[in-house]
C-alpha cells in the first residue's frame, strides 16, 4: 500500500477527533488510532496480501491440485522426490521477494525427466524446486521457523493458502496476490526420516483476514466471500471468483501455497475499531493511553501497598491460599491484587515474577474473582499454566493461547471440567491454628533477632553474626563482669566504634598493659611536656649532683646522698663562716679551694687542712694576722702561755681581793687612804693604845682622830671611825699587793697586764685567742713562722687575710650555688612528682624524694623511655573510654592470658557483643527458647505445616471453586456445553461458544490464558474478568495490550525493563520518527511495561534473587544492569566444575 494512501486512511480512522471538545479524550482517541493502525501491515511487505516465493520459506504445490491435497491431508501427505533436472526454476530461487506475475507460467518450467513431467504416476506432493537438496532445504527452514514461532508466541504460522486473488489498487500497474484460504498444517518426520504434511493439530482454517481487511479499505464487498464456510474450498473459490469478475485485471487462481504467513492482527484490529466507545471510556485505557493526564481519582489507581513487615498481620498466611511458596514482596504484590489494585509488579530475572503470578491466580480464583492472563510469549503462558496443573489447579484454567484452540478441543475441555469435579479438601481449622501459632512464634523470634536494637543500631542476628565469626577467627574470649551489664546494654553504635577503636589504642600502646607496674610512665597525668619537666629535673639532679662532688672537703667529709644531707652540709660550713661578706662571695664553685688552704697553711707552718674544722681553725689563724691586738710571742710557747695563765689567775685573785676592800671601805673612806703611810700604825694605836676614857684625853688620841678623819669621805668624826680603819687598811694593803705581783707579771704578760676589771677581759680575750692558737697549732712545725705572723708587734702581713677572704668566697660560693641547685633540684623533682596521679606518687616520693642514686634511678628509667608520656596517654585514653563502659578490666586479663595485644580489639568486640546478646537473650521474652535442639524441632514443624497449608491451599482454591460450579447439566450454558462436545464436526465458533455459555464458563474456568491475538479472536467484547495479568510486559506493545486492557476492572503488569523490547516482527511498515513535541499527539512507549511506569501505575518491585544456583551468574547483571538492587543469595559451595562462571580462553588461530 502506497504511503499516501496509508496517511488517507489513518485520517478516515481519526474522523472523529474534530467533534470532542475533551483534549485528554481527543489525545487518547488519537493514541487508539495510532495503537489501532500500528497492528496491521497493508503494505507489499505483508506476505498475505502480496505473496512472492522466496528462496526457502515458500513452495508452490504443483501437483496434485487443491481438492486433492485437502481430501488426503489428514493421512498426510510426503514430498515426491525430485529426479534432479538441467532446468532452471526461472526466479523463483532468486532473490527473496523475486518473482514473476502469477499468470505467467515460469514456475512451472520442469525438464523432461521432473517429477512434473510425471505427476500422474508420482505420489506425492509435487513442488517447484527441481533438486531434491533445494526442497529438503525449503522443508526444513518451513519446520523450524513454524516450530520456533510457536514455541515463542503460541502463533502458528505454517499454513497453506489455497486459492490465489490477483489484485492491484487503482491505478497501480503492479499486480499482487494474496490467498483466499489459510489451511494450518505441520511438517513431521515419519520414522523413515521423511518429511510428510499433516493438517496442524488444534487449528482451524480460517479466511486470509489481511484480504478482508484491505479489499474493505479498498470498498470492494467481501461479505459474501467471508460468510462462505471455510471448509467448502470450492465455495470459496466460487464466490471470490464472483466478487473479482467485477474488478478491471483481477482474477482468482486454483493455486496451492506452503508458507510462513505470519500476521493475523486483523482480529485485534477489528476488536479495536469496532469497540472504540467502550474502549475509550475505560479507566485503565485512559490511564495506560494518557498517564498523569488521564484525570483518573488518585483512589482509582494510586494506593499505598502493605508494608513488608507488617505482611504477616494484614494478609494472614493461614487465611491466603498461597499454592507456592511466596516472600515479602511476592505476597504484597498478591495482597495488592486480592485488594482490587492495579500496579506494575517489576522485577529482574529469577525474582519469581511467574511463581507469583501463579499464586496470585489461585488466590484470586479462592475469592471469586475471574482472571484474564496475557502474554505474548506462549512459554511465559506455559509456565504459569504448568504451574497451576502441578498444585492440582489445572482444571481451572482455560489455555486459549496455542495447539487447544480448535473448536473441538474448546468444548471438549469445558465440557470435561463441567462434568468432572475434583475432589480436595483443605486443611482442617486446627491445623490452621498450629500453623499460625508456629508462625507466630517464629516470626516473633525471627523478629527479635533481626529487630534493630537502639541505641546500637544492630539486631542480635546481626551481632550473633559477628560473634561467629570472631569465634572462627580463634579470638581469645573473655567474660564481662556482671557489672557491666547495665553499661552494655546501653552502648550505642558510636559508643561501641568509640570502644573498638579505643581497644586499637589500647592495643598500640600495649606496654603499660604488659609491663604494669614496672612501666615508668605508669600514673602520668595529662600534662602538657613531661619530657620536657623531666629534662629540667635531670638536668637539675645532675647540677645539684655535680655540685655534691665538688664539695668542699671531700676527702674527709661523706658524699651528700639526699637533698637534706646537702643542706646540713651548707648548714655545717655556714656555722663555720658566721660573718658571711657578700662581697666575699665567689659566685660559684672555686676548683683551687685546696691549693688556697694549703697556701694558707703553708704560710703559718702548718699542713693543709683536710677538714671544714680545720679550715675553719687556719681562717682564724689568718683572721689574727690583721688583729689589732694579738698575742705576745712568749705565749706562742706552751710554757710562757701556762705562765702567763698563771699570772692572769694571780691578778685576777688580786683583783677581785683589791675589788672586795675597796667596796667594803668605799663607803666611808676616800682615795686618799691609799696614800697614807701612817696608817697602819693609825689603826694599831687605835687597836689598842686609845682603849678607855682616858686615852681618849691625850693628845695622841687627838691627832689621831684628827688623821682619821683625814681619811674620811665626809671629813666627820663617827664613833664606828676606830673599827673602819682596819677595812681602809685591808684597801690599801690589796692595793699595794696587785701593784707588786702586776709588777712581777710584768714580763709574763707583756703589755696585757691588767689593772682593771676591763683590762683583766682584754687579758683573757688575749689569753683564749692564744689558747685557740695554742689548740690550732699543735701540729705546727715551724712555730716561729707562727710567732711570725700572729705575735704582738710584728708587722701584719697582708696575704693571710687575702688568702682567708678567697677561701671564705669559695666556701660561701658553693654554699650558694648548692643551696640554688638543691632548691632547684626540689622544685623540678616536685614538678615530676606533681606529674604523675596520686597513687603513682606516693610511689615516686619514696624514690624521688630520697636518696640521690634513687632519684637518679627514677631519672634515668623515664629518660631511657622517651616515648612513654605519649605511649602511656595513648593508653590511659583508651582505658579511659573502657572504663566509661565498664570494660576495662578485659585489658589486664588480656595480659594475664597471653592476648596478643593486636587481637585486643576482636576480644573487647566479642566481650562487648557477646555480654549485650546474652543481656537481650535474657530479658527478651521472645527469644525464651534459644537452644537450637528446641528450634531445630520448632522449624521442622513449622515447615512441615507450611507445606500442609501450601498443599491445603490448592485444596481450598478447588473446594471453594466447586462449590460455585454448576450442579445442573439439562439446560442453558451447560447443555450448550455438553452439545457441542457431542458433535463430531459443524462446531460451534469458540467465540459464539464462549459468549453464549459465558456464565458457566467463567464458574468452572475462572482464569483464561491468552495471547492478545487470542483475546481478540476469541473473546467477544463485554466478555469481562476482575483482573488481567500481563507477563513478559516489556515486549508486549501497548497497542497489543488495549483489546485485554479493556476487558478487565484492574491491570497487573509484570515485566523488566531490562529485557528485551517487544518484537518488530508483526510491526506495520509506518511509523512516526519525529522527536518534537506536541501537546496534541500522544505520547508513544516501546511497551505496556514502560507505559504503566509513566502512567503512574503504582511499581511494586521484588527483589529476591532465587534463580541463580551460584551467585556469580547473576552478580554482572545485578551490579551492571539493576544496580545492586536484587537481594541475591550465596551458594552453597563456593568452587565446583560445574558452580558459577568461568572464562576458558581459546587458543584459536586465524585463518583467511
């Protein structure tokens, strides 16, 4: 057919588009006429319109002719064999679609010696191809390529067409032929391997439904051509011949074809034409057609599905039939139909999109409803089908899609099924309850064990998981405490990532662990530079040590061994200078401190002083060099000291004698009684020559008195005058006995004699310094250098005082310095001590704060471990955050057992997990029962009751369809029924049939099968189901699907976008490529599948992969084509000949 014409008749299709003021209406009126259109090929590409031979796929029967054939068909006919010839079959072996016009007679050149030449004494068919190689070719690619078809699409397509129509369009010079009669026949082997023709089994004749179609678009009337009965061949030919008589340069032939004639959408073509109004007014048509834009109540097709984990609760398992096996997603797709829904259930290969179909079917079949199953490939048909039979549901379902199609066939099988009740019970109402109470059971423990536990954010599978595996990595196990129950129990993910990687520090940082107490660094606190204190502290020790060394008078004078020591040191030479000069102070530690003293002591003839004493006595020796008053040199001799001791205790006697007189007379008599010469013969005369009255008359006495009150203080006569002169006398003869024994210690004492009681101290300050001398220098040998340098009146030498005041700065000098190292020793030591935490303190003060070798100790262990500040923060963090969690105490049984300490992160894991399982497997009342003795039985159990309720679930699905089958055969549909099973031949059409017994037929044949040719051609249009089911929607077309669509309340779609789109094969020759967008033409999809997406039909996917023996032939797809969205599962073994995919590289060479 010319395009022109083609884009005439799709404008003739949408006349009526200009009259509906409805834009969404229009647009899907114009989707039918596109979808409409798109199912017929009126073009020459249309095998049944325009017939060419081809190479292969074509034969021409020749002989014998059409009556023939079809009288002794059944009995099957065999190909003549062909002798072989020299003649050519002009074109008909030449190019596909070459060929000559059909009245012309080149197909029929034969050589002399063919099979034509003798067709009256061959049997057998006899054809056009003159080798017998050709024809075995032809044959076979016929049987293949009709079986194939089959087998794909339920379609046969092998066929012979008796009865040739030369027709051509007005105006065309080309002449076309298209056949009158399609007879369905099959090619067999019969057992010696030869190829014989046999009518097709469960196929009709049918007329050529492209002619009808096309001649009606031509206007030339058919009718009476199709109302002939197509098994009167001759009746056909007849009336076409009638009907043609009237065309210029038509004709009709008696011609016998075998061939591929692979259209027959007229059928849906016709159902879509002429139930346009019904077609457009149907929700799901409008919604497949128009999509967001069909204006449809969001209740109609939108709808939330069940949740997946509240599955059990909303569609009970003991009350659904689920004849197979079924998961989450599976049964909410099934709770979604059973819900009245329409949806798109997507999913990739493997995820039991046809096992759910299947349990879908029953369960919608156990609640009454009628189901209509499409799909344009016959084996996804077979499958559901097969299914269906293998749980006993077979009966059910009416296969209209491949070889059961016949009229014969059709009413034999609902007749069988109408007279024949299957008998099967489901299961009882205790049986019922066993399962859901198992169920239950094991669904709560199922639940608690996968149940995400907060704050951890894991379920117990999920750590009993970890735990395994822990334990199949040989990690050491430790037991928590009781106590630390309560923290576990309240670990959240983080806290327990924290934990872990606090155990990697842990581990790191294994030496304080391992070491324990003899880890120097145990006990630091968090301060900022320990090595830094530490480094201040020994250099300090060291200072204060070095200082100790060079003490002044080591040789006799024990090392200081503590802080205290040192300081009764400085104490001990301080109390030996105790007139410290600063100006004297050297300011440091004088290394010529012994050469200075030996200098010194050199200078006086004594040896070099060896001890702080002895030093000390040299400095005074040198201090008297520059006294102002010293000793006389004959004191320096140890006979004139012991002399001038003498003479010092002489006059200190008459001192003290001269002292007492003078205080007893001084009262009353003046100095002048030292003077008076007369007196003692005053107080003798007194004494005794003036006793009485009348001495006292003399003038002796009188002068006497007169002198004695010459003495006197006062000049006064007192009566107590005669008795006090002795006391004057007793004053002036102690007097008079110093004078002369001073005089006679003259020369003893030199110039120290004393006269007084100051000059007596001046004498003993004297007499003690020459005494100290004395004492200093015993040991002396050379004395008159002594006498020398310390004498009274030799000249002072200056040196000696020089040399004292070094040696007193060199003293005063270390005293210093060490008192500064010392305190700075104390303030350092302090500051390491003040490191470390209390109980690691009270440690260290026994040792630090002790001896010197002690400390030094301590000092060098912490130098010798330069990175164990940061070793032992790194683990007193870690245990820190242990600790916190109450898990600590695994850390020293680690060490106790031998952890190696890069495991310790695997044992505070399983410790951890293993304490918060037990904790939930103790406090959860649904995990009560954990031994897997007890839940192996329940399982069993379990199972064997699922596959009672599985078993009982076709039973109940039969139970409750028998009970609404027909229970009375005498009248209406059933008789129908019963009737046409009866007769041998005149059967009714299968369309009439089902139409008129529809009432029955849906009773005992709740589910149709069907391709959607099959729908068109069979089913008439209010011919309604609840639900249609498509599978394999991604190659099936939405022009395809609209005759189904149509005739059902709800739309499931099952599909993957992933596979392959729908085949071109029936494809019409026209299509529209423009990529513009415009608001009036409808939107066009490759499939129904792609269609419903866009449609906003609710996508229900599943997800579980259960195809896939071993997980790696599914894995490339999965990851490179539904982007890792299958839930795949393991095998059971890993490595095989025969498990998973291998690549086994050939070793081919090339050769031209």
């Amino acid at each position: 057919m010319s395009s022109s014409r083609w884009t005439g008749a799709a404008q003739r299709d949408s006349s009526g588009l200009a009259g509906s003021s409805d834009p969404a209406l229009n647009r899907l009126r114009a989707a039918l006429v596109d979808w409409r259109s798109s199912l017929l090929d009126l073009s020459g590409r249309n095998r049944l319109l325009n017939f060419r031979h081809t190479r292969t796929a074509t034969l021409e029967i020749t002989a014998p002719d059409a009556s023939a054939v079809l009288a002794d068909l059944s009995r099957g006919w065999f190909f003549a064999p062909v002798s072989g010839g020299d003649s050519v079959e002009g074109s008909v072996d030449g190019e596909e679609g070459a060929g000559e016009a059909p009245g012309s007679r080149t197909f029929y050149e034969y050589a002399s010696t063919s099979a034509a030449s003798e067709a009256g004494r061959v049997s057998g068919l006899v054809t056009q191809k003159n080798t017998q190689a050709r024809l075995d070719a032809s044959l076979y690619q016929l049987r293949q390529k009709s079986g194939q078809m089959y087998n794909d699409y339920g379609l046969w397509v092998l066929w012979l067409g008796v009865g040739m129509v030369d027709w051509r369009e007005e105006g065309a010079a080309e002449v076309s032929s298209a056949p009158l009669l399609l007879v369905p026949v099959e090619l067999r082997r019969d057992d010696r391997r030869q190829m014989r023709l046999y009518p097709a089994e469960g196929q009709d004749r049918i007329h050529n439904p492209a002619l009808a179609v096309k001649l009606e678009r031509l206007g030339v009337d058919w009718a009476s051509v199709a109302d002939c009965d197509v098994a009167d061949p001759a009746a056909v030919l007849a009336a076409a011949q009638e009907v043609v008589r009237a065309q210029d340069g038509w004709s009709v032939d008696e011609r016998v074809v075998l061939g591929l004639f692979a259209s027959h959408k007229e059928a849906m073509y016709q159902d879509l034409q002429q139930n346009e109004e019904r077609i457009l007014a149907h929700p799901l048509v409008r919604a497949v057609g128009l999509g967001p834009d069909s204006g449809l109540p969001d209740d109609l097709i939108g709808f939330e599905p069940p949740d997946l984990d509240r599955i059990d609760e909303i569609q009970l398992p003991e009350r659904t039939p689920l004849v197979l096996d079924a998961d989450s997603s599976q049964r909410q797709c099934i709770a979604a139909a059973l819900d009245g829904r329409s949806f798109v259930m997507s999913g990739p290969p493997g995820t039991g999109k046809s096992q759910t179909i299947t349990n879908m079917i029953a369960a919608l079949m156990h609640v009454g409803r009628s189901v209509l199953f499409v799909s344009e490939k016959a084996a996804a048909l077979d499958v559901v089908r097969n299914r269906l039979r293998g749980v006993g549901l077979g009966d059910f379902v009416m296969a209209l899609h491949s070889g059961d199609t016949s009229k014969k066939a059709v009413a034999t099988e609902l007749e069988r099924v109408l007279t024949t009740e299957v008998r099967i019970t489901g299961a009882a109402e205790h049986e019922l309850d066993r399962a859901r109470r198992l169920r239950e059971e094991l669904s709560a423990y199922a639940a608690a064990m996968n149940q995400i536990r907060e704050p951890l954010g894991r379920s117990l599978h999920d750590v009993l998981g970890r735990l395994v595996l822990l334990e199949r990595a040989d990690t050491p196990q430790l037991a928590l405490g009781a106590r630390s129950t309560t923290t576990v129990r309240q670990l959240g993910a983080g806290e327990l990532q924290a934990l872990l990687e606090a155990a990697g520090a842990v581990s790191r940082s294994w030496r304080p662990a391992a070491e324990g107490d003899a880890f120097v660094w145990r006990g630091l606190a968090g301060a900022s530079a320990p090595t830094t204190v530490l480094a201040e502290a020994a250099d300090a020790l060291g200072a204060l040590r070095a200082a100790a060394e060079r003490r002044p008078f080591a040789a006799t004078t024990p090392e200081p061994r503590t802080v205290h020591d040192v300081r009764q040191a400085v104490r001990m030479l301080e109390a030996g200078l105790p007139n410290r000069d600063p100006d004297t102070v050297s300011g440091g530690l004088s290394g010529d401190l012994d050469g200075t003293l030996a200098q010194l002591a050199e200078l006086f003839g004594l040896p070099k002083p060896e001890a702080a004493q002895a030093a000390f006595g040299l400095l005074e020796l040198a201090d008297l060099t520059s006294a102002a008053m010293r000793p006389p040199a004959r004191w320096f001799d140890e006979e004139g000291l012991r002399v001038a001791h003498r003479a010092a205790e002489e006059l200190r006697e008459a001192l003290a004698a001269r002292a007492a007189a003078r205080a007893a007379a001084r009262d009353l008599f003046g100095e002048q009684v030292l003077e008076a010469e007369e007196l003692p013969a005053l107080v003798d005369r007194f004494m005794g020559q003036h006793r009485g009255v009348f001495a006292r008359l003399s003038g002796q006495y009188r002068e006497d008195r007169a002198a004695a009150v010459a003495l006197t203080r006062n000049g006064a006569w007192d009566r107590t005058l005669p008795q006090r002169l002795n006391d004057a006398l007793a004053w002036q003869i102690t007097v008079a006995d110093f004078a002369r024994l001073a005089a006679h210690h003259e020369e003893a004492l030199g110039g120290y004699v004393p006269h007084d009681e100051d000059e007596l101290t001046v004498l003993d300050a004297m007499l003690a310094v020459a005494d100290r001398i004395a004492e200093l220098t015993r040991s002396v040998a050379h004395r008159d250098l002594l006498t020398a340098r310390l004498a009274d009146g030799t000249e002072p030498d200056p040196l000696p005082g020089l040399l004292a005041r070094g040696i007193r700065g060199a003293l005063v000098g270390w005293c210093d310095a060490v008192t500064l190292r010392a305190e700075r020793w104390s303030e350092s030591s302090t500051g390491l001590h003040d490191l470390f935490d209390e109980s690691r303190r009270v440690q260290l003060s026994f040792t630090l704060f002790g001896t010197f070798d002690q400390a030094q100790q301590v000092v060098d262990e912490l130098q010798a471990d330069p990175h164990g500040p940061e070793e032992w923060l790194a683990y007193r963090s870690g245990m820190d955050v242990l600790a916190r969690h109450g898990v600590d105490e695994l850390v020293p049984r680690a060490v106790e057992r031998g952890v190696l300490p890069e495991r310790l992160p695997e044992v505070v894991e399983q410790s951890v997990l293993k304490c918060w399982a037990d904790d939930l497997l103790a406090t959860d009342t649904r995990l009560a029962s954990t031994r897997s003795a007890d839940l192996d039985v329940r399982v069993a159990d379990f199972q064997e009751a699922d596959r009672r309720l599985v078993v009982a679930a076709s039973g109940a699905v039969i139970e409750v369809c028998n009970e609404r089958r027909p229970r009375r055969f005498s009248g209406g549909a059933a008789a129908v029924i019963k009737r046409q099973a009866e007769l041998k031949r005149r059967h009714m059409p299968v369309r009439e049939l089902l139409c008129r017994t529809r009432e029955v037929v849906r009773l005992i044949k709740p589910c149709f099968m069907m391709s959607p040719l099959t729908v068109s051609q069979f089913l008439p249009a209010d011919y309604h189901f609840d639900v249609v089911i498509f599978d394999e929607a991604s190659q099936v077309r939405p022009a395809d699907a609209v005759n189904c669509v149509y005739r059902a309340d709800a739309l499931i779609v099952a599909g993957d976008e992933k596979q392959l789109p729908p085949t071109s094969f029936f494809d019409a020759a026209v299509e529209d490529d423009s990529d513009e967008y415009d608001e009036h033409v409808p939107d066009t999809f490759e499939s129904l599948l792609h269609a419903c997406k866009a449609g906003a039909l609710r996508e229900l996917p599943l997800r579980w992969h259960y195809r896939s023996r071993h997980e790696d032939l599914i894995t490339f797809s999965n990851r490179s084509f539904y982007g890792n969205s299958m839930v795949t599962f393991p095998g059971a073994l890993e490595h095989g000949n025969d498990i998973g995919v291998e690549f086994f590289p050939a070793q081919g060479v090339y050769d031209r």
